[in-house]
C-alpha cells in the first residue's frame, strides 16, 4: 500500500481497537485486586489456624466447667440428663478428666471403636497449628479426634472425643466469611489506586497514543503535533521528546520535499539545458580554429568549462535522487588542479583577494580527477564568498595546502573572512541547513562530504584561533592489489 506519490504509506497495517481487559486499565485493576487477595491469604493461613484453635479450646472450656462438679464427688456420676446437655455444649461423644494417674469419665455417649488423631493443645507450635488446620479443611470431616490440654493451672487434663465434623464446617464458614470480606478489601482498595494511575498514567499514554496515530496519519501537518503536558514527571518528559521528535521528522519530511522538488525541476530543464551547451560547445570548438594568441589560450579552458556544466547537469539529477557516480579513481597531480580552480574563479583576475598555493610539483592523490575538482572548486568558492562580505582585514587570501604522509594525502583550505556562524556549525555539511550565508542552499558542503566520502577519505572543519575558516581533506590510497603489485614490479 502507497501513497499518491509513491512513498510507503504509514499506516498500511491497522491498528487492533483496544479493550478493557486487554488494555492497561483492566490490567491494572485485576493485578491490584489479584495482589491485595494474595495479602490477604497470607493473613488467612495464621488466622485460620488461630480459629481452629480457639474453636478446640472452648470446647475444653466448656468441658472443665462441667467437671469441676464432679471433681468434689470422687463417687458420683453426673445425671444422664445432665451429661447429654455436657455432651450437646461441647459437641464431644466422651468427656475424660484426668487427675494425675487416675482417669474418671465425666460424660460419655456412644464411644467410638477408635481414634483417627489426636491434638494436645498445651503446647502448640504455629507451624504445627497452620498444618492441622489445613489437613482439617482439606482431608478432615469424617474422623473421629481426641484433644486434650490443661484444666486452668492446675495439673488436671481434660480429653474430649470429637466428630471432626463440626469443627470442618465451623471452619468451612468462617473461610468463606473471610474470603467475602477479602474480596471486598480487594475492590475497595483497588478502585482508588486504579481511579489514581489510570488519571496518573493511563490518561497520558492514552493521548500519546492517539497523538501518534494522528501524526502517522498526517505527518507534514504542523497542528499533528504534539502539546506536551507541562509536568515533570517521565510520561511529561517523555511526550516533550515525542514533540521534538516530530518536528524534526516534519523538518525531515519538508527538505526531502525540496529535494524532490528540485530533482523534478532539475530533470525538466536538463534536457534544454544540454541542448543549449552543446550549442555554447560547438561554438568553443570554432574558436580553437581561431589563429589568435589569447583566443588559443582560453578556448581549451572554455572548452573544459562547457564540458564541466554538461556534466554537472547530469550529476545534479543524480544527487536528487540520493546517488553520485563512483569515483573513477588514478593518480592526479594535484598543484595543477588547484591551479585550475584558481583559474575558473578568475582569482588571478581580482586584485582584492590573493590565492596562495603550497603543493609540491610532484604530489600525486589517488582520486577521481573531477569529483575532486568539484570539492576543492567548492571550498575555495565558499572561501572567496566569505571574504567578498569583508571582515575589516587588509589583506584578504585563500591558501590551499596539500602533504602526502605516508599513503594519506591531506588538502587544506583556509581563509582569514568572518568565519563559519554558530547555526552552519550546528548543521555541517546538511543540505539546505549548512549554508554559511544568506539565501545559500548549503548544497555545497553536501556534495564535497559525499563525494569525500566516497573516496573513504575525510572532511571536517578545523578550529583554530585566528580568524577565518579551515577545512581539511583526507584521502587515502586505495590498497594495492598483490597481482597488480607483481604486475607492476
């Protein structure tokens, strides 16, 4: 899926719809709700435990009441009326008080064949608590128990025998009481904190969110972009970022416009454009058969001017389209390249600015003899651009030096003008923003870093303390072939 103008659409896949559960709301409030109910059954496993404990010793309470009558008559039994309504209170089948080895029966029912457990409550460790509870609630209800503990202070026990029924579903009622109220902890305390981060936090990233899909619907819009918050907090910070963002994306999107633009531009005059300098070319041709001193002197130099535009037209349409030519790289004397440059400036001709040269005759540079015209002539005529505004020297000079070290060649170009403003340092070789003057495109820069590093080579801008402006070139050899070294040894 494209756009009109052929570039990928931005929102070519659809965007799921987002609901409660599966968005960060409902998230949010099952994960509270869900951690407040694992608090409270960390509180459920002690207080549990606690109850069954205290359901036992009521019984034994209860239980002690009794036989305190019948502990002052050594040879009495309870009435059968008086046992049941014992046995009924405490839920127990048999009532035993034990006085140190003597064992006396205060109430009993059916007695049961056997035992399934038995408890002593005297000492009960937690751990021990916590597991009896759970094996009650779990594998308890049928079993016949014995429990046992202390009559006071003194060193009377007292048993009972238990249906384990009663105590499980005591326990069963208070589980579920404990678990209603658990449950309606957990709502009340989730709702506040939800109500708190979904205002917080979900609003925020909600707007963000719709912001974004704003944007990608309509990137180059200027009212797409985003109002950041204001706060402080990360989700405020995080949506001045996504504002900047934007704008640049929107800056972004605006030059390669302008690039498209001209590339659109470029290829609808280069066709009459070549025509025209093929015509300027044929009439430099008839020229070179002019017997004149001065006209044989500039025709060759017209001649490779004319040769120079025709290329550059060609080559202009294909930075337009982000692509320059490789380089066709050999050994090219450099001082007469400069001079070249110097020449096409006509700096011979001006009187006002001096072109000083500091090359050796001999030195050579591995490199495309024109694409390395194109950024010396570049820098050398932004240097003469700057000290045509004048700076209040006298003595206004373009110097170009040029020293092989080693397999690397380094060119220099310095200019004692007014020196590079703070906004061109900032965006450096950047088309359309890196321009040192007003009204210049900034093209210029461009190119020479492409075409540098086309030659894995370097350009960068040299500070340094008087005034003006330095640019040094890297360029190295290319890396020599072990068959073209034997071919040429």
């Amino acid at each position: 899926m494209v756009d009109r103008d052929g570039t990928p659409s931005l929102t070519e896949k659809p965007v799921p719809a987002v609901s409660f559960l599966s968005g960060l709301s409902g998230r949010l409030l099952l994960l509270t709700a869900v951690f407040v109910l694992i608090a409270e059954v960390l509180i459920f496993v002690p207080s549990v435990a606690n109850m069954r404990l205290q359901w036992l010793r009521d019984r034994l309470n209860t239980a002690a009441a009794a036989s305190v009558v019948i502990e002052g008559l050594p040879d009495q039994e309870l009435p059968r009326a008086v046992q049941a309504e014992t046995l009924m209170a405490t839920g127990a089948k048999a009532i035993v008080l034990k006085k140190q080895d003597a064992s006396r029966i205060v109430a009993a029912a059916d007695m049961p064949p056997s035992v399934d457990a038995q408890y002593d409550l005297s000492d009960v460790s937690t751990l021990t608590s916590i597991y009896d509870a759970f094996d009650t609630l779990v594998f308890g209800g049928d079993r016949i128990i014995r429990v046992f503990g202390p009559v006071g202070e003194s060193s009377t026990r007292i048993e009972l025998l238990l249906d384990e029924y009663k105590l499980r579903r005591a326990m069963l009622g208070y589980a579920r009481n404990v678990f209603i109220l658990s449950m309606i902890i957990s709502l009340v305390t989730a709702s506040p904190i939800f109500f708190a981060l979904n205002r917080l936090l979900i609003r925020p990233i909600r707007r963000m969110t719709a912001n974004i899909q704003e944007f990608t619907a309509d990137p180059s819009n200027p009212s797409r972009v985003l109002e950041p918050s204001g706060g402080r907090d990360e989700i405020a910070v995080a949506g001045v970022h996504l504002a900047a963002m934007q704008q640049t994306l929107q800056r972004t999107l605006k030059e390669q416009k302008n690039l498209a633009d001209l590339g659109l531009a470029v290829s609808k005059i280069n066709h009459d454009m070549r025509n025209i300098l093929s015509s300027a070319q044929l009439m430099s041709d008839r020229l070179s058969d002019v017997d004149d001193p001065v006209v044989k002197r500039v025709a060759p130099k017209l001649l490779r001017s004319i040769d120079r535009a025709v290329g550059y037209t060609n080559e202009v349409l294909s930075y337009g389209r982000m692509r320059e030519p490789e380089p066709r790289r050999r050994f090219v004397a450099l001082r007469p390249l400069v001079q070249e440059v110097s020449e096409v400036l006509a700096l011979d001709s001006r009187g006002d600015i001096e072109f000083t040269l500091q090359v050796e005759p001999g030195l050579q540079v591995d490199a495309d003899s024109e694409q390395l015209f194109r950024v010396i002539h570049n820098l050398c005529r932004n240097a003469v651009e700057a000290l045509s505004q004048g700076n209040g020297v006298e003595r206004r000079t373009v110097l170009v030096t040029g020293l092989r070290t080693g397999s690397v060649v380094s060119i220099a170009i310095d200019d004692n003008g007014p020196g590079m403003p703070a906004k061109a340092r900032e965006n450096l070789f950047a088309a359309f923003r890196g321009s040192a003057r007003s009204g210049g495109t900034g093209l210029g820069l461009a190119i020479a870093r492409e075409l540098v590093l086309a030659h894995g080579g370097t350009i960068a801008l040299v500070e340094k303390v008087t005034p003006g402006t330095l640019f040094r070139i890297e360029l190295p050899d290319r890396p020599v072939p072990l068959d073209a070294f034997r071919h040429r040894a």
